[in-house]
C-alpha cells in the first residue's frame, strides 16, 4: 500500500478548560485501514508526511492508521494568532479528528512535539486514550519552574545559543527558515552519530541552534530520504512557511502554567517509550524517571539511531510498534 493521500476533515468547535469555545479548524488527514486506531503525532519540522513508512505495516497488522498534518502545517489550517498554538488546542485538535471520524479510542504515537503532545493526552482526555507510544520524547515531570528559565540558565542567558529560546521572537526564526526550506532538510534530515561526535563539536561551539546559521553548518551523518522525498518537505514548506510549527515552541510558559497536571501524578494506560541512543536533543537518559510516571512501562532503544527514528530506522521501529500493539491491544 502506498502513502494514502489526504483528505480535508472540517473540525467541530473546540471547547476549552475555561469553558470558552472557538471555532474549529480544517485538518489534512492522512488515513488508511480497519481496526483499533493508532494516530501518529508529528514533530518539527515534520509533517503527517514523516509517517509514510508506517502505514503499510500497520495497516497490515490490522489496525486503523491516522496521521494527521497538526495544526500549523501542511494543508491543515494555520490561525494567525499564536495564542491558539498551545497544549489544550493541539490536544483538541486531536479530540476533535476522533469525533468527525467515530472513533472513542485510540492509540497516540508521537515523535519530537508531537510525543510531547500524545504524554499530554492521557492528562487532558483521558476518557480517549487507549495507549501512549514516546518516540524519543519521553514523558518527563513537571519542572519546578517556568521551563525557558531553566533553558536560560543552560546557556547563560544567550537565547540565540538554543533554538527554543531564538523560536519565542515572533518572525525572528520565521525570517530565516522561511528564505531557505530546502537548505534546513538538506542539512538537518540526516542519520544519527556516535555521541562522541556531537560531544566534540559542542566542545568547541556549544551552540544547540542549529537552525540560525544553516549555511555555514557542517552536517552529520548521512541524508534521510530520497531527493524527491526531501524535496517535498522543501516544497511543502516552501509554500506554507515555518510560523505555525514555530508557534507550539512559544507555548513552554504558557502550558506549563495551564495544564499543571502533567508530570505530576503517574498514567494509567500501557505505555511505550522508544528512545534512540544518537539522539542528541532528546537524550536515552531523558527517559529514566518514567517509571515513576507510568505504571504500565515499556521501554526500547534502537541503537546507533538518531533524532528522525521513524524515517531513520522504520523496519526496526514499526516492529517495535507492532509487537506492542499486539500485547496491549490484544
């Protein structure tokens, strides 16, 4: 089966923890087969795109695959206003996609953003959770404090040394990205490398924002992809630009001081956490306090793989993913 091709869901009026409501957005969806749902959450710079090599295994294990291009991206809507990039509509949004499509529950797999978002879901909407799948992102515990304070004192109060802080000034990031997609996948969509590396390189720069001087970067690793498959993440956002994914970034403060419950009390629904050992923003050892947090736990790591797993390493991933799925859903 190839990657299905999307189609448009009008979504309804999202409600609000306040008890406000707002108008609900167009989502693309990507969908394909017939069982228990699984909907694949995508990070940034991604798209629903990201989870190609996922549908045709998925599909055939027998279960309902969804992976929807998130709000901000791609073909689905992307409001002006960066208020309505935080946690409670990102969650909604998912919400909403399960009403318009019948379905009660479902599996939530996420990679980069999109695991911070499905950790999230068991936390806002319980009632629609049948599992939680991290990929590298893992569940973490509530920070003591606002989380870009505790980023600030990492790099000394030098917001352009780490790419969430450079993100926080509207159309800063925007600017630059925007001139240039295709030069951010050719150099950012590559293969894992051994940690030594990276930590030699940060030896002599330590700098973790990568995104501000893409021109002069010496890549690692090798390209992820096919020219074509590269090319249509630079022809995608190409068109749309990078605001609406830039956007979730600028809601660390906010979420963390609106949805105070997550990390704070463990989850209940089976859970999965796939680290990869070369990632090197989303470390293994991220992981190691989500047994406190998840009473049903399993935890994975596929070696000498780095931060793009499902598109990196896929036959070892969807394994993973299937025998689990299988396990728990059975």
């Amino acid at each position: 089966m190839s990657f299905p091709a999307a189609r448009r869901l009008q979504l309804p009026p999202l409600r609000l923890p306040d008890g406000s409501s707002e108008p609900g957005i167009g989502l693309s969806v990507h969908e394909a087969g017939a069982g228990p749902a699984i909907v694949l959450s995508h990070g940034f710079p991604e798209l629903g795109y990201s989870w190609r090599h996922q549908f045709t295994p998925l599909t055939a294990a027998g279960y309902r695959v969804i992976a929807p291009d998130q709000r901000g991206y791609g073909a689905s809507d992307a409001p002006e206003s960066i208020a309505v990039y935080d946690i409670h509509h990102l969650c909604g949004d998912l919400v909403s996609m399960l009403d318009v499509l019948g379905i009660e529950k479902a599996v939530f797999v996420g990679h980069d953003w999109g695991g911070f978002l499905v950790w999230a879901m068991p936390y806002l909407h319980p009632d629609r959770v049948a599992g939680v799948v991290g990929v590298n992102t893992p569940l973490m515990a509530r920070s003591p404090m606002p989380p870009t304070q505790l980023m600030r004192m990492l790099v000394g109060g030098n917001d352009e040394k780490l790419y969430i802080l450079w993100f926080q000034q509207p159309g800063v990031a925007e600017a630059v990205l925007d001139a240039n997609p295709g030069l951010l996948f050719e150099k950012l969509l590559r293969t894992g490398v051994p940690m030594e590396e990276v930590a030699k390189r940060l030896a002599s720069d330590f700098d973790m924002n990568p995104f501000r001087r893409l021109a002069e970067l010496e890549p690692m690793g090798e390209r992820i992809g096919t020219p074509a498959e590269r090319a249509h993440y630079a022809e995608v956002f190409g068109r749309t630009g990078f605001r609406g994914g830039i956007n979730w970034y600028r809601h660390f403060d906010r979420n963390w001081e609106t949805a105070p419950e997550i990390g704070t009390r463990p989850i209940d629904v089976p859970s999965l956490m796939v680290c990869a050992a070369w990632d090197p923003v989303l470390r293994p050892e991220m992981a190691s306090g989500m047994p406190a947090l998840c009473r049903d736990l399993e935890t994975v790591t596929i070696e000498r793989c780095g931060h793009w797993t499902q598109q990196e390493r896929p036959d070892e991933l969807n394994r993973i993913l299937i025998e689990w799925l299988r396990r728990k859903l059975a």
